[in-house]
C-alpha cells in the first residue's frame, strides 16, 4: 500500500497471480474529493450500497431508488463492478440525507449540478473541532456538523491539514461554543482566529 492507502500496480499484481486470478488487470485504487449532485438515470432502479463493490453482490445492497432521484456526491472512488466490462466502475459516495455515506455507480447518473467550495466565513473567530492530514474524515466531520444543525461548518486547508471549524463571530462567541461542542462529542474543540 502507498501513503494514500491505494494498492500498488505490482501489489495488486502479485494478489492477483496469488489468487490464480491473472486474467483480470490489476487497478490502483484512488479516491477524490468532490462537491456535486447526480440524478439517477438507472431504469427502473439503482441499487445503494454500504461498500464501493458488487463482490459481495447482494450482501451490500442496503435499498434501491428509482430514477429520477436526486443525489448529493462528496467522494468518488474506482470499485469493484461485475457488470461493467473492464471489472471496475467509478463509484461515488452520498453525501446526507437517508443514504449518507452510501454508495452508488456513477455510470447510472447524470450530473446536474457542481456546488461550490464552502467559503470560509468572515467572521473573525470560529471553533476548531478536528484537524487532519486526511480531507475525506475531516469531509466526514464536516457532514456531521452540519447534520447536527451547524450547516456553515467549513474546511480550512493550510500547511497540508484539513481542519473542521464552526464560524462563531467574536472571540468571546467562539469561547461560549467551545464546551458547547465538547458536549456533543468534539473533545478536542477550541476557539481559534481565522486566519
């Protein structure tokens, strides 16, 4: 495994001729951030999986939805696809609601709207809850701030960490919030300026 958790070309190679496996080409597994919505195109329905993989066929299918529905993508990832001819399909993860954190196949959507970068915001204080080098668990926090009713969370991105901050206004402010999070589960939270 590399330092981004993906297998490499030969690892995945090796585990291939392992298994007997050797007619399927290795893939390097990626992941991406990304901020956009999808409407599924699937007829007259797409399964939702709690894994990006159809190995384990029906054993990850958590509900199907009809075409139509409409979803908000916040990862994206190459998966397992026994249907799709190479073997491997791009996936993409939901992003809140019923389904968050569930995945679908990309190649069953269309998509109909790229939504922006939360700005950060121009207050001057904000509390920091969770600083990480890796941007997908701290899009994690993100989505549960803001499942818990703090929808103008946002990332801030500087010297390689990804930390989750809730804008507060004064600093006074930021320091009346701080134990408020500590309750609800953000041990680490202190109030920082925004820089």
């Amino acid at each position: 495994m590399n330092a981004r958790g993906a297998m490499s070309r030969a690892a995945a190679q090796e585990a291939f001729i392992k298994n007997g496996e050797t007619a399927k080409p290795p893939t390097v597994i990626t992941a991406e951030t990304v901020n956009y919505q999808v409407e599924v195109t699937a007829v007259p329905t797409l399964n939702i999986r709690s894994e990006p993989s159809t190995e384990k066929r029906d054993l990850t299918v958590v509900d199907k939805v009809r075409t139509g529905t409409q979803f908000d993508i916040d990862r994206e990832i190459d998966g397992h696809d026994h249907t799709a001819p190479s073997g491997v399909a791009r996936w993409g993860r939901i992003n809140g609601g019923k389904y968050n954190h569930m995945w679908i196949v990309l190649r069953h959507t269309k998509r109909t709207a790229n939504h922006p970068e939360t700005p950060q915001p121009t207050v001057p204080w904000s509390v920091q809850v969770m600083a990480s080098h890796d941007s997908g668990y701290i899009d994690a926090q993100i989505a549960r701030l803001r499942g818990m009713g703090y929808h103008n969370a946002f990332v801030h991105v500087g010297n390689g960490w990804h930390r989750a901050r809730v804008p507060a206004g004064t600093e006074q402010q930021a320091r009346a919030l701080t134990p408020m999070l500590r309750e609800k589960g953000f041990k680490d939270a202190f109030p920082v300026r925004n820089d």
